[in-house]
C-alpha cells in the first residue's frame, strides 16, 4: 500500500526537481521546508529503485502474498527475540566480516551454553536459530533461551533467522558462515569453536573448508515455511479484500471545491536567495541576495490537469480540456477517489484516460496554490498559469 503513495508523489517529483531545484532551496520563509520535501522526495525515488509493484496489487496468486507477508512476520520475529532478552543485543557492523554460527537446541543445552559463553561480547559474531521446535511458541522458545542465558553478560547476538538457513542451504549444526557484503568468504561444518574460525581466518584461509566434527540435524521448524504454509491455508482473496478496503477508508484527500466559474491565475516563482546555493558537485548556482526565477532557465514541461474523479461531470470536463503546450507531458491527478471501488476504480479511471492517474499530494496543491477544480497548471511565459474551469453540465444528482 505504500508503493500506490510513494509513486505517486516520486513519478511527479522525478519531472519537477530539475525545474524547482532553484525555487525550493530559494524561497523566504520556507527554505528549509521545501529542502526537506525534495530530500524526502529523492529518498522515496532511491527506496523505489527496483522495487516491484506489490503481488497483491498485480492480482498474483496468493502463495505469492503470503511470501510477502511471510518474510514481513520473520522480520518481526527478530524483534520479539531482541526484546526478550533481558539486555539489548549489540549489532554488527555493517561491511565487515561476520562470523555467522547456525545452531540449534539439537546440539545440547550444555554444548549451547558454551556456545554463547564464547559469543558473548564479540560483536563480530551472530548466533543464528531457523525458529522454535515443532508444537512450540515463540515466547517457549525465547523462555528456553533465556535460561541457556543466564549468568551470560553481555549477552550474545542472537537472532531467529530462517531467511539466512534457506541463503546458505544449511541442513545440519554446527555450520559456520563467515559473510561479508552479502558473501561467504569461508565456510565450515561441525566446528563449535569460534575461536578455531578466527584462527583460520587470520591465516588467510578461503572458501568452503569442509566438515571437521560431528554434525546433527535442525530441531527447529522453519518458521518462514511454517508461516507461508498457515497464510497459504487462509482465504486470499477476503484477505486482499480487506487490506484493500483499509487502505482507501485512510488514505486522506486534498479536497477542492468545485469551479463555479472560469477564472486564471498566475503565480510568479520569482525569488531571492536567503544564502548561497549551491549543487551537489560543488558549483555555486545563485548568491545570497540575488534574484531569481526558474522558468527563466527551465521549462516546466509539464501540464497538470487536476479534478475530483468522485464528480463524472468533472471527469466529461477534463477529457476536453486542452494544454496549450502541446509538447508538455500530462499528468492528471484526482483530489479524491471512490472509497468504496477502491483500486479497481483507479484502473478503470486510468483505462478510460488512457494515462495513469495520481493522488493530489499537500505539496502539490500549496506550491501551486491550488483553491478548486477542475484545473489546467502549466507555463506561460516565465510564469506559471492555474486555469480554473467551471463544469457547465454536472451529471443528473451530482454535487457542485
């Protein structure tokens, strides 16, 4: 449900911050707002970057949805553990080397104790549990660890991560990963000693080094599998359904009143600089004081048509309304949407426009002072031109 948000405001942003990169960093007042907006902007644009639209909005088989769903409940998961710990467990740091040990129950409550004896206080190593044992809760689960624990400071790290199990395929315990960036730099099997992993790696050895003790197999369930499997077993479809209705009876909308007459309005982006700014390469753009205005410099090639796709009347009116800049790419966004059709609506809104349709956004609507719809915005000359229109023949029991 994010991603219908997030894309909305990032699809547009992607056009415009070419053309407000002078005007958000410039205004008085509002300088530092707006600088936070287009960080928050590119953000969004960096976290979409080959992201896919969710299953569920793809209409995917529902197996598909309880991965999703699966892999969201195993990240809680980890945070359940860490707060059932008496202590906070300390994180490893990012990029280094991490000595990962996979264990289990099925490797004897005294041999684990041991295990974590050695781990504690080594920030370079992460204990690694697939999930609890088969018929058990993870507050049982937790419950036994602790008692493993006690008397243990500072404790260990010490996660359930069954997604880890499935990357490096492993089937038996002990099995040590040593992982960097996302690789295995060395690998053994049926070693319990961390100290013996050091050991090998500060001499330089490489690549999988075999087994060298007894090994035994997982008690654990895993519990990605077990939780896919549950979801899996539930109605899907009531599911979507209902995730579906909560999104749209949330989502807030930018409202506008109705046009009751034609009217135009220009805004002068015109500004003066608080300060110097300057672009992410270093090359200074304006200096405080001087003035501005980006239309200037920048063509804003685009033409925004905004209306209530909840009003058919105001909806007739938009298909006919024309961009004087023929050349400016469309984009239509809605002020509000059928609650009640919810994503369905949408895409017949958008097959019946034939371009896709985006949700006015509170920046949007105050940077061009919007005040009712339907409305073109697009450039003329070096201002820009809001040109409200009012509806001539509303649909029989429309609103106006």
């Amino acid at each position: 449900m994010r991603f219908f948000k997030h894309t909305l405001q990032s699809r547009l942003v992607r056009r415009m911050t070419g053309f407000f990169m002078l005007a958000i960093l410039l205004t008085q007042g509002v300088a530092q707002a707006e600088e936070d907006w287009l960080v928050r902007s590119q953000t969004i644009l960096e976290r979409l970057k080959g992201q896919p639209r969710p299953d569920w909005l793809n209409n995917n088989p529902h197996q598909s949805e309880a991965n999703l769903q699966a892999l969201e409940l195993v990240n809680a998961s980890k945070s359940k553990a860490l707060a059932a710990m008496p202590d906070r467990l300390a994180a490893n740091p990012q990029g280094k080397p991490v000595r990962v040990m996979f264990v289990s129950f099925s490797l004897g409550g005294a041999v684990l104790k041991g295990i974590f004896e050695e781990a504690s206080g080594q920030e370079d190593v992460l204990l690694v549990f697939r999930g609890p044992k088969p018929g058990q809760k993870l507050p049982g689960f937790f419950a036994d660890l602790k008692a493993l624990l006690k008397d243990i400071d500072p404790l260990p790290n010490i996660v359930i991560d069954p997604t880890r199990f499935q990357k490096w395929k492993v089937t038996t315990v002990p099995d040590i990963v040593v992982e960097a960036q996302g690789r295995a730099l060395l690998r053994v099997k049926g070693v319990s000693s961390l100290d013996w992993v050091k050991s090998r790696q500060n001499a330089g050895r490489q690549g999988d080094l075999g087994r060298f003790g007894e090994v035994y197999d997982i008690a654990e369930i895993d519990l990605l599998e077990a939780i896919k499997s549950r979801l899996a077993t539930l109605d899907g479809s009531r599911m979507r359904q209902q995730a579906i209705a909560r999104f749209w009876q949330k989502r807030p909308f930018e409202v506008l009143p109705a046009s009751r007459e034609d009217r135009d309005l220009l805004i002068d982006l015109t500004v003066t600089a608080p300060r110097d700014l300057v672009a992410p390469n270093g090359n200074l753009i304006i200096r405080a004081g001087h003035t501005v205005n980006p239309l200037d410099q920048l063509a804003f090639g685009l033409c925004l048509i905004v209306f209530d796709a909840t009003q058919p009347a105001q909806l007739d009116t938009v298909r006919q309304l024309p961009c004087r800049d023929q050349n400016a790419r469309v984009l239509y966004l809605a002020t509000q949407l059928s609650r009640e059709n919810g994503w369905e609506g949408l895409k017949s809104l958008e097959t019946m426009l034939d371009a896709p349709v985006y949700l006015l956004t509170p920046d949007v609507r105050q940077r061009f002072q919007l005040q009712h719809v339907p409305a073109v915005v697009e450039q003329s000359g070096n201002r820009i031109v809001v040109r409200e229109r009012k509806v001539l023949k509303p649909a029989a029991g429309e609103q106006s």
